[in-house]
C-alpha cells in the first residue's frame, strides 16, 4: 500500500531524469505524435510546386509539439508562457523590421502568407515561438550548467535556422529584400538582426522555464528534425536543388544537434 511518504531518493531520481527527457507521459507522447505530423507535413510539402498552405501546416504542428515537449519539463503555465514572449518578441521586430529596416534590413512580405497583423503574417510569429523553444533546449542540453553560454548558444542555434528559412520562404516569393544580398539574395545585415532577437528571445525564456538547465530530449528532436529535413529538402527535393545552402545550413544547424546529443549521451 502507498503509505503517502516521498519515494526513496534513487527512485525520485529517476522519475525526474524520466521527466527532464520529455517523457514517458501524455504530453510527451502527444509531442512524438505531433513531430511526425511535421515530418509528414514537410515530405508532403516538398513534392508540391507551391506548398505554401502546407508550409503552414508544418509551423503549426511544430509549435504544438514544441509547446507539449516544454510543457512536459517545465509545466504547461510556464511552456505557454516562454512560447507566447518568444512570439510576441519575434512577432515585435518583425513588426519594426518591415516598418524601418532594423534590425534585420529593408525587406517586406508579400500577401501569401494569412492571416497578416500589422503587415506580419501570424505564422511568422508562432515560428519565433516553436523554434525558440527547440533552440534554447537544444543549448540547454549542450551546456546545462551555464546560462551564459545557454543563452549565447540558443540565439546561435536560432540564427542557423534563418541560414535555411529565409533562401526557402524567397523561392516561394513569402518576402523580398529590397536590396538583395550575397547568401541567395539575404543580406548579411539579417542574420545580424536575428541573433540580436533570438538572443533576446533565449533571455525571456531563460527567465521563464522553471529550470532553465532541464534537458528535453523531444525539443532537442525536433530541432533535429528540421535540420535534417531543411538539408535534405535543398540537398535533393526543391526544383532546383541548392547545394550550398543544404551545406552551409546544414553544417550549423547539424553542430548545435550533435553537440546537444552528445552531451545528454554522456549523461
């Protein structure tokens, strides 16, 4: 019978490693399920000439799955808390960017992605959320024990992902650059503006998760998943291929997962 005393010290211990992995609980499982509906959703996308509701798709069953791996670790208060700063900040630049060219450079979208707030399609603001929190996880299981290097290595992480985003949503013709740059057409001036938001975006969440060092082996998967799915998407799916992009994103995003991946194999 459960005489209602706490469970021995080597038996709490394992349920809380259980917990920090993302599972094996309800939330957990929902967050598996919903990973493979992106995987679905993306190889789908990627046999279409112009898959832009399912580019949609993939986003939103992303920030399901990040929002139920975080809830999993953090509690759900505190998951739909990080999500929803992370949105509103990334959702904030975007609304300053489109409007005075800072920080990112002079860009604007065009009307194919709805619903638009401000001019910023919402989609774009969920993306800052999802991914947020699989980056900063991802940090977080590379260098658990330093906040600094966390929060450096999130908004790192967060950037390589632009490194495959913004050559993918211009070939669909989402947003355009006033002044074209040198990585297909994205002026270095971008990727400067977005490690300034993601390293604002690590801090909120940092301050938000109720332990910032909690591994979360499905957030860690799902950033994983997207690199592996972007290179393999320009390596040898889009018409035509982009090789350079498949490389260069797929190096970064790659070094952040291996580094997450081998850090929670030793442990």
């Amino acid at each position: 019978m459960n005489s209602g005393r706490p469970a021995p010290g080597p038996v709490r211990d394992a349920v809380q490693r259980r917990s920090s992995a993302g599972g094996p609980g309800a939330l957990g499982v929902l967050g598996v399920v919903l990973l493979l509906g992106v995987i679905v959703a993306q190889v789908a996308s990627g046999t279409q000439p112009r898959p832009i509701p399912l580019t949609s798709v993939v986003v939103l069953l992303l920030v399901a799955s990040a929002l139920a791996f975080a809830a999993a670790v953090h509690t759900f208060p505190r998951a739909v808390t990080a999500l929803t700063v992370a949105m509103v900040a990334g959702y904030t630049a975007e609304w300053v960017g489109t409007r005075t060219g800072l920080p990112f450079g002079d860009y604007g979208y065009t009307g194919l992605l709805r619903p638009q707030l401000g001019g910023v399609p919402v989609i774009v603001a969920l993306a800052w959320g999802g991914m947020g929190l699989a980056a900063h996880a991802t940090a977080a299981a590379a260098a658990p024990g330093s906040r600094v290097a966390r929060i450096v290595l999130g908004a790192l992480a967060l950037t390589a992902w632009d490194l495959f985003l913004d050559p993918q949503m211009i070939r669909l013709g989402l947003w355009t650059w006033h002044d074209p740059g040198l990585y297909r057409g994205v002026p270095i001036s971008n990727f400067a503006g977005w490690l300034v938001v993601s390293l604002l975006v690590m801090i909120l969440i940092e301050a938000i998760v109720a332990d910032p060092g909690a591994r979360s082996a499905g957030l860690v998967a799902i950033y994983t998943v997207m690199a592996f799915m972007e290179t393999l998407g320009f390596a040898v799916v889009f018409d035509p291929p982009d090789p350079v992009v498949a490389a260069v994103g797929g190096v970064c995003m790659g070094l952040f997962a291996v580094l997450a991946w081998r850090r929670m194999w030793r442990r």
